[in-house]
C-alpha cells in the first residue's frame, strides 16, 4: 500500500509563484484574499498580498523623501543674494547703487522718525517755540516786580542766596563802572521800598474815595434845591377838589402780587394701607358700641368736643380761622333727626343730645356709604374716617387762634365758667329715654357666624336695610388683616349667604328686597374672596344640574327652574365675567340654561314666564361675547308660534320642547281681541314665575300680551346681536316667516305692532353673503398617468443605464472618492511616521543627556574619592 500524497494548501501554490522568491526567508509575510464564490472570465489583480513588503517599501520611500525634508526644514544650505537689481540686468550698475543708497536712507529715516511728531508744524508753549526752549537761553525772573525784569545780577543773587560758589569774582572793569554808578540796594532796603509804596497807594485810594463821597453829597444838595424850584405848589382846596390819580400799574408787577397772594401749597396726608383703614373701621365701630353699651346702662358719656390742644412755639399760625359760634349743633329729639341751634332753655340737654346726635350721625353716614352698590370696603372704611375726623375739627384749627389770643382770653374764661354751669345731671326721665334709644339702637359690632343657623338667627327681625348693615358691620369688625382666623369665617359667611338668598326668594311671597339689599355685600365679598364665592357657586349649579339629569331619567322631563334658581342664575351674572371663552361658573350657568330651555316642556303660562325669564338670563350672558345659542333663538321661535291662531299651514319647523299643533300649543292666543285696548306695556314680574294668580279672561289676555311684548323685545335684542353673523338671514328665516305671514299686527296693540315692524325690517335688510354648496357641472380633470421609468440593472444592484455624460459622471465621482480616501489614508500614515521619527529624536536626546549626567557624576564621584583619600593622608 502506497502511501497517501500530502494535501497541498494555497499557500503552497502561492509559494511556487515568482513572488516565493523574493519572500523565502519569511512565508507569512503572504496575505491571501480569499473569494466567496468563483465567478468565470472574471480576471482579478488582488488574489494574493503583501502587506509586509508594501509597508517596508512606504517607510523607505518616507526616510528619503518626507524624512530630509523635515530635517531640512528651517535650515538653508546656500548664500542667496537679495541685494536690490543684482540678478536684473536691465538696469545699469549706476542705476542700482543709487536706488540702494536711496533704499538705506530711507530705510534709517523710518526708524529715527518712527516716534516723532509732524515737523511741519512748529509747536509752541506760552507763545515761545519749543524748538528755542531747548537752547536754554531764557534768562531767569526774579520774584520782585523791578524794572529790570528778567536781569539776575551777582548782587541780587548774594542778598537772596548769600551768594556761595554761583557768585564770580568782580574784574577790574566792573569795579570801576559801579564805583561811578548808584550803589546796588540790600535785600532790607528793597523790603522797606515794597513797603513804602504799598502804604502810599492805599493812602490815595481812600483819598479817592472820600473825594467822590464829597461829590456826591454836593450833588444830592444841588438837586434838592432845583427840584423845589421845578415843583409848583397848589392849594388845598384845588387839591381837594380834584380826583387823586392812582398810578397804572405794571401787568408784570400786578402778576407778582397776586402769586405773592395765592394760597401755598399743604402736604396731604400719608395714604393708608387698607389694613390700616379696616383697622381704623373696626376701631371706630368699637368706640360706637362702648357708647351705646355705656347710654344703655344710664352712664353720662364724656364730652364729644375735645379740650384745646397746646399751641407749639414753632406755629407758624399760616391757617384759616374758623368761627365756632356759627357751626350748628346735630340733636337726637323724640326718635327724629333735629338740626338747629341751641336755646337758653334747653342748655341741661345739651350734652346728652350732643351724644346721643354724634353716635346717630355716624351711623347715619355709615348707612350712607354702605349704601352704594359696588362699593368696595376700604370706601367705607374711609367715609368713616371722615365723619369721625368732623368732631376734631375745631382741634386741628385750634392753633390758628393764636393770633387773637391777647384779645379774646377775657372771652374764653368766661366760656368756661357758662359752661361749667351747664353741665348738671340728668333727670330720670330724660335718662329712661336714652336708655330705650340706645337699646332701640343696632348694635355696632357682631362676630361673624359659624353656621348658616347663626346667620338666620343674626338678621332675623330685622328690616332689609339693617340686615344689610349688619352684614357690611360684621364683615368690617372680622377683617382678614386684623386676625388670623377672620379669613376662613368670612369665606364661609360667603356660602351662608348664598343659602340666604335662596331661602329669601323660595318664600312666599319672596323677599326681593333684601335679595336686593344684600347682594352688594355678596359682591364686595367676592372680590375679596374670589374661590370661596366660585365653590360655592359651583356647588349650587352643581347640585341643580345633578337633581335635573335624575328627573330626566325618571320622568323623561322636567319642570322650569324655580325662583331661587333663577335667583342664583342672576346672581351669577352679576358676580363674576360672562365675557370669557370658558370661566368655571359662567359656563356651566350657561349650559344649565341651555339644557333646561331643551328639556322642559312649556305646558302653561307660568312655564312661558319662566322660560322667558331664562332667555333675558341668556342675553345678558352673551351680551358682551355675542356667542350664538341656538336653544335661545329655538325658544323665542316657539313662544311666538304659541300666538298662533291658524297652525294648519306652516313654512317652518318646529323643534322640542314645542309642538306644532295639539294640547298647550296655543297658550299665548288671546280670547278677546278687546283686550288689546285697555292694555299698557309692562315688565314680567319675577315673582310669576312661582306663583301666577289669573282668574278672568282679561287678566289672562294682558298676562298673553306682557309675554309676546318680552318675546318680541328679545328677539329684536338678538337681531342686534347676531346681525354680524354670516348666516344671520338663515338662522332668522323661521322667525321672519311666522312674523310676516302668521303672527298677524292686526289683533296686536300699537306698541307690540312697532316691534314687529322693526324686527322683520332688520331681518330683511340683512345681506345674503354667502351662496350654497352645489356640485360643479365640469367633468373633473383626471390626474395624469406618467410612463414608469425602465432602468437596466445588468450586475449586482449596479446601474448601468443613463447616458454617457451620466455615466461619466459617475465614473469621475466615484475615482474621486477613491482617490480622496487613498489621500486621507497616506496623510494619517505620514503623520504616524513623523510622530514616531519625532519620539525616537526625544528619546535619543533623552538617552544622550542621562549619559552626560552619568559621565558627568562618575567625574564627581572620583574628584570626591581622591579629596577624601588626600584628606586621610594628611591626618596620618
């Protein structure tokens, strides 16, 4: 048996190849790219790779091309001349030495003139020439104003300076000329000259003076006597006779005098905080209250007018000065106001009714104030304010009396002592008397309720006004500023108010009027507390929505909300904005209004007042948004079609809660056409709404006639409001059709005739802005049907299709993105080989150093060495 042949391997065939021998030595320098799959006629360049050879051929090509490059770089290897012209041979040697005689001139001109300023102009100090300041040849002044100004003589100098190295010693020539000369004075007679000349020109200045006094004296006596000569003297009796001219004045003197005269500005008084007026509110109240408790209990109350306030000695006494004995005095006589003036036989009164007037008119003018409706609580805390600053008056013009003081104080001490006898006690009577009024008295401080029992309790018994004074004095005493807990007791009141008012309006008869009285302090809660009253409204429409969805699912329908609720529906209204796109109280109002005017069926003449009183709520919600409620303009169609006479022919539709013909359709249609005369326009009362009392033909027909005049009246405010609308004429197409030939004008009174006329004149005259959808009678275009695009794939997803210039294109694109990646991939490697030719410098440099260092302390060790075994030698 023979023996098996060895299985050859690529690289064995590799190996036969011309490339084996260049690589013997080392076999696994071969790098073979193996193929997935043979494909014929396929010719292929790249079956077998040398990596290794490849990359020993770049890094030689590197170290003699890019390796000299970077060790020649910053180095020059030859002398190059750049003298100017020297390889131009076009010019003449001549020519270029002068240009580079002239290039070194100017060359050393820049740099000396670099820092230097325009010689051009001439730059001067104090007139002088800079240029000749710098010679230096400017003698130097002396101190002293002689006349030889600008001269510093030896002599001078010596007498100044005591002469020292500066003085030169004198020649013969010079000796001569001063022996012949003056002598040159010392510093002590120069003195004695400066000062002798300033006393002299003192002294005929003042003899200038005295002779221009003396001048002018003469003169001023001269005058007098000539201007007696120039002015005739007339007689008394002409000058009696004859009217005294006053002399014209000046516009502009007339005009200093009267600002001379105008009153000067005061400073007004610091604002108040509203936690200092509440403070001062329920102070003031406070003070009432101990008043009335101290009347009640018989106790004489202290004087109202304070004592004189003491005068400063800065007053400036600048104010107006008021007459006491003018004022009228305010008096309280058997339960009636009384103003006028005091009587000698009432003078043991006095001081009680004083009280008893001052305690009644500030409760007067707190009623007064509470009043107004909307009026926010820090106006009435203000008004206050100023009905109690009336009594203290007289205190704050006190000081303005000073000025009389000398001549009244015999007055005032007599005053006083009247005074004093006037104040005696008062009778049993008159004591009883006060006692009853001051118990008959409201009181002036409450404490705000804890429950809604507590409320009904407070203002039970009491007349609308007072309840609302009770309300406004409890909210003033229980401010949230002056205590901690007073915040959440008025947030409640607000709730228990609310419960208030719909008790009041589910009586029988209602109480509207204190309805009336207290929603103003409502509103002035509200603005202070905003979430509590929005709870507390929501949870009362809540609860009626909820009791109106269990009806419905009961019974199938519901009757007409009751007086409480439209109640709370009004009030709603006047509480918080309509106006807005979505508000958490007024939307759901709204949408309660709406669904009640869908689902309740109108069945009488008591539903039909009751649904119009919701269609005025409804307009006065969308009276400021102008949004469309359908339900409003179904309604009013409805109720109108109710006058109907002849329902067999009809050109609209009706919609639920109404019917077209049968049982309560024809509510509003009048049994006699006479009642049309005696008939007046009126108001739909509330109070119809809960309980309607019609027991004759004609109080039945004027109660038709009051709601078809309410009805029209709504459907015309409706016109106002939607008459922008683009789809106006269409939404009161039913209207106007049941108006102009249905509803006839002739059974109606004139005024209802006047709105019928008005109401299909505004429907009509409204333009038809828009036009109805119909089809269009061209067939329509079809799209177009584009040819799809055949391209020819021929190999492995690639295109070949396209014309030349594309397939060119693409060709260059595509050698240059090749190229551009080959470029990439020898800019890294080149950067690779500086890095590493760069790291074997340091390194080398590195080794080279550390060799020094080493050589460097071997020399040191052996210099040591020998200095040590020199030093042992000369021990021994």
């Amino acid at each position: 048996m023979g023996k098996v042949p060895k299985k050859r391997s690529l690289a064995d065939k590799v190996r036969k190849t011309k490339t084996s021998i260049e690589i013997k030595n080392n076999p696994f320098e071969v790098k073979i790219n193996r193929k997935k799959f043979e494909v014929l006629g396929r010719k292929t360049k790249h079956d077998v790779g040398l990596p290794g050879v490849s990359r020993s051929k770049a890094n030689t090509k590197r170290k003699e091309t890019l390796l000299k490059e970077y060790k020649l770089k910053n180095k020059s290897s030859k002398f190059i001349d750049k003298r100017l012209g020297e390889y131009d041979n076009k010019i003449a040697p001549e020519d270029k030495i002068l240009q580079r005689f002239a290039m070194e001139r100017q060359r050393v001109h820049d740099k000396k003139d670099m820092y230097n300023l325009n010689e051009e102009e001439e730059l001067t100090h104090y007139g002088q020439s800079l240029a000749e300041m710098e010679k230096f040849n400017d003698m130097v002044n002396s101190d002293d104003e002689t006349e030889e100004k600008g001269l510093l003589s030896a002599e001078l100098t010596a007498a100044h300076f005591g002469g020292g190295g500066l003085l030169r010693k004198k020649t013969s020539g010079e000796q001569h000329e001063e022996e012949g000369g003056h002598r040159a004075k010392s510093r002590q007679e120069l003195i004695e000259d400066l000062i002798q000349k300033s006393k002299q020109e003192k002294r005929e200045r003042q003899v200038q003076r005295e002779e221009a006094q003396e001048l002018t004296e003469k003169l001023d006596l001269d005058w007098k006597n000539i201007h007696a000569l120039m002015v005739k003297n007339t007689p008394k009796a002409e000058q009696a006779d004859r009217p005294e001219e006053m002399p014209k004045l000046d516009p502009y003197d007339m005009m200093v005098r009267e600002l001379g005269f105008e009153m000067k500005a005061m400073p007004s008084e610091k604002l108040k905080t509203p936690e200092e007026i509440a403070r001062e509110g329920r102070d003031k109240l406070q003070k009432l209250e101990a008043d009335r408790l101290r009347r009640m209990m018989g106790e004489e109350a202290g004087d109202s007018v304070q004592s004189r306030s003491h005068l400063s000695a800065d007053d400036l006494n600048d104010g107006f000065i008021l007459d006491k004995d003018d004022k009228k005095t305010l008096a309280y006589q058997d339960g009636k106001w009384n103003i006028g003036e005091q009587s000698g036989e009432d003078e043991e009164g006095d001081e009680e009714e004083g009280e008893s007037a001052e305690v009644d008119e500030s409760e007067e003018e707190e009623q007064e104030d509470d009043g107004n409706e909307g009026e926010d609580e820090d106006e009435e805390g203000e008004g206050e304010v100023e009905v109690e600053d009336g009594s203290s008056e007289e205190e704050g013009h006190s000081d303005l009396d000073s000025e009389q003081e000398s001549e009244d104080e015999g007055r005032e001490q007599d005053d006083e002592e009247t005074s004093a006898e006037q104040k005696k006690s008062l009778s049993e009577e008159e004591m009883k008397g006060q006692q009853e009024a001051a118990k008959a008295e409201l009181p002036y401080t409450f404490t705000a309720p804890e429950s809604y029992s507590d409320l009904k309790d407070l203002l039970h018994g009491h007349t609308p006004d007072n309840q609302r004074l009770i309300v406004a004095r409890t909210q003033k005493c229980n401010h949230p500023s002056l205590a901690v807990g007073n915040k959440l007791k008025l947030q409640k009141l607000v709730g228990f108010l609310l419960e208030h008012i719909g008790e009041l309006a589910s009586l029988s008869p209602p109480e509207l009027t204190t309805v009336d009285k207290l929603i103003p302090e409502l509103y002035g809660l509200c603005q202070i507390f905003p979430d509590a009253a929005c709870k507390a409204m929501q949870r009362v429409l809540g609860d009626a929505a909820h009791s109106m969805e269990e009806v419905l699912e009961v019974k199938g329908h519901v009757t007409f909300p009751a007086l409480d609720m439209l109640i709370y529906l009004k009030v709603t209204a006047l509480l918080f904005p309509t106006s807005d796109f979505r508000h958490p109280v007024t939307t759901p109002a709204l949408l309660y209004i709406s669904q009640a005017l869908t689902k309740c069926p109108v069945r009488s003449l008591q539903d039909v007042t009751s649904g119009l009183v919701l269609c005025c709520l409804a307009v006065e919600y969308v009276s400021f948004s102008k949004r469309f409620l359908p339900e409003l303009i179904n309604f009013l169609a409805g109720t109108l079609h109710l006058a109907v006479q002849d329902k067999t022919s009809l050109g609209y539709t009706m919609v639920p809660p109404f019917r077209p013909s049968g049982k309560n359709s024809d509510l509003l249609v009048l049994s006699d056409s006479e009642s049309c005369k005696n008939w007046s326009k009126k108001s739909l009362p509330l109070s119809a709404t809960q309980h309607l009392e019609l027991t004759t033909d004609q109080d039945r027909d004027q109660h038709r006639l009051m709601c078809l005049s309410t009805c029209l009246d709504l459907v015309k405010r409706c016109c106002l409001l939607y008459k922008d609308l683009a789809s106006f004429p269409n939404i009161f197409q039913p209207i106007r059709t049941l108006l102009s030939k249905h509803l006839s004008t002739q059974t109606l009174p004139e005024p209802l005739q006047e709105l019928h006329s008005m109401i299909l004149e505004a429907v009509s005259s409204a333009p038809v802005t828009n036009s109805r959808l119909v089809f269009d009678k061209k067939k329509p275009i079809p799209l177009k049907l584009l040819t799809p695009k055949i391209v020819e794939v021929l190999d492995y997803g690639k295109k070949r299709g396209g014309t030349k210039e594309e397939r060119e294109k693409e060709r260059l694109i595509h050698k240059y993105k090749k190229e551009f990646k080959g470029a990439l991939r020898e800019i890294r490697k080149d950067s690779r080989f500086l890095a590493k030719e760069k790291l074997n410098e340091v390194m080398t440099r590195d080794a080279e150093r550390k060799r020094k260092v080493r050589e460097l302390f071997g020399s040191l060790a052996t210099q040591e060495g020998e200095w040590k075994a020199l030093k042992r030698r000369k021990k021994k």
